[in-house]
C-alpha cells in the first residue's frame, strides 16, 4: 500500500515522501460520500494509519539493520517550537483519540457465565473476568501455576515475557477444579491448564483462536452487541477501580511495565466520579465549618 502511493525504490525514500503518504492517507474515501457512524469522518481513522505507518516503519528499520539504508526515513515525530530551556519536543505524526475501553454490565456478565456450556470455558472467562488476564495469559496457564491455598495463580508467560503472582476469585478455583476433575482428557499430556476437549486435537493446548470461537459463539447466542476477551479484562479492572482498589495494585494485577498504562482506568462511570467528589467535597465542607465554629 506504502510502495503504490509512494513509487519509487526503498533506498530512495525520505521524509518528504513518507509525509506525504500520511496526507493521502488522510484523504476523503469514495469522494467523501462515505463516512464512519463513529465519528462522521470521510478518511480513514488515525488507529489505521498509525498502524501502517507502523509497519512502514519497521519495515525500514529492517533495511537499515541488514545495511540496505542508513537511516529510518519515518521521523519519530515532529519538532515543536524550542522551549526556553532550549529543548524541542516531539508530537506524534498522526494523533489518535484514546477511547475508553467498553466494558460489561453485570447482568451481561451474568448471562454470558451461564450460557458457558463447558466448566472450563467458565474457567478462562472468569480467569479473565475476576481476575484481569490477558487471553494468552489465560491459555498460558499451566496446572501447576494455580495456588486455591493462597487464592492466587502465577501468571508464567505474561506480556512481554514479565510474569507475576496475583490473587484471584475462589469462583474461578472452583469451576477450574470442577474442569479438571470431570472434563479435562485423562490423557492429555501437556501441562497447560486449558486444552481441547473433541477432535483430532482432543488433549491439546487450546488456541488463541479457539477461545475467541468459545466467546463469539455464546455471546452472539445470549443477543450481546460486544464482549470481547480484551473487554472482560478491561470491565475487571475497572470494577476494580470503581470499588476503591488503588491504582498501583490495580497496575499489578493487570501486569502493566507503566503506571501510565493504569491511568486510563481513572477515566470511570459518571456516577463514580459524581459519589467520589460528593464524598471528598463533604469532609472538605466539615472541615470549613469545624474551623469557622473554632
């Protein structure tokens, strides 16, 4: 897509052309006739075209690593006005909104537990749901890793390699001890917790694949609009928040390297944000008035 708009060999690419490449990006598509329902935008959405450029970018930064080229012609950003200090900054070459993520009601997330017609897809929803794992952090599981003594799993292969040691929901030992006892192949050999039950590949470690499959499947069944494996993780740090858990154990359960990461979760329902500052403003308001009475 890169190589159609900008015609001309790897080697003679620079700024300029890259530049220029995000314009036409930016573009209206179909003449502007057709918009997205999201935000009523003709051109494509900036997620997109930080995403290729993305892949441009690494796609250069290969050719300067095997001496194709000298340098990465994708600039990092641009170069603001100096401050006094005498330091530029960089603003990204393409902004892209940041959208808060969607999360779940709990009636939702009661329908979609008990349409879960399996003890272990009830297990990796609750894993995700109660406990804030990722998708692969959940089929990464080993038997081993689950602690029901301590009320904890290890988390072995987490983002980025990082591992950890979290607490979760007795809910979720449960059903995974229910799975284990009566639905896990009694021949399966391979350490992973989460396996396939029918098939040729009956016994096997289960796919990322697979687990979207169990999640589509029943959330299209129970009529949800939505309900990803990425948003019960995301609804379970968020009730999290909104229950008053701090943000720096909130960073470590969801295994984030930066609290920045974390911040987003500061973003909550109107309604928590309006109990919050009612309840912060009263004690402010008690405190005015004890020192006026003194």
């Amino acid at each position: 897509m890169f190589f159609t708009e900008v015609d001309m060999e790897p080697e003679h690419v620079g700024v300029t052309d890259v530049l220029g490449f995000i314009t036409a990006q930016r573009k209206p598509l179909f003449n502007g006739k057709v918009v997205r329902i999201s935000d009523g935008e003709p051109g494509l959405s900036a997620s997109t075209i930080k995403r290729r450029l993305s892949s441009v970018s690494g796609f250069f930064s290969y050719l300067v690593m095997i001496g194709e080229r000298g340098s990465n012609p994708v600039p990092k950003g641009l170069t603001t006005r100096r401050s006094r200090k005498g330091h530029g900054a960089l603003v990204p070459l393409v902004r892209a909104p940041r959208v808060l993520p969607k999360i779940l009601e709990p009636t939702e997330v009661d329908a979609l537990i008990a349409a879960l017609r399996h003890w272990r897809d009830r297990a990796m929803v609750e894993a995700m749901m109660l406990g804030g794992l990722r998708r692969c952090e959940v089929l990464g599981l080993r038997i081993q890793d689950l602690r029901p003594g301590e009320g904890r799993v290890f988390v072995n292969e987490g983002k980025g390699g990082h591992q950890r040691l979290i607490p979760i929901s007795q809910r979720f030992f449960r059903s995974a001890a229910v799975y284990l006892a009566t639905e896990r192949p009694e021949d399966s050999s391979t350490e992973q917790l989460f396996v396939v039950l029918k098939g040729p590949r009956r016994g096997q470690p289960l796919s990322e694949d697979g687990l979207d499959e169990i999640v589509r499947y029943t959330r299209d069944r129970i009529g949800l609009s939505h309900g990803t494996c990425h948003e019960l993780r995301h609804t379970c740090l968020t009730r999290l928040r909104e229950a008053g858990m701090a943000l720096e154990a909130i960073q470590a359960q969801a295994g984030h390297r930066s609290i920045e990461t974390t911040r987003i979760y500061l973003h909550l329902s109107n309604e928590w944000l309006a109990d919050e500052y009612a309840r912060a403003i009263s004690l402010i308001d008690s405190t005015v008035l004890e020192a006026v009475g003194q």
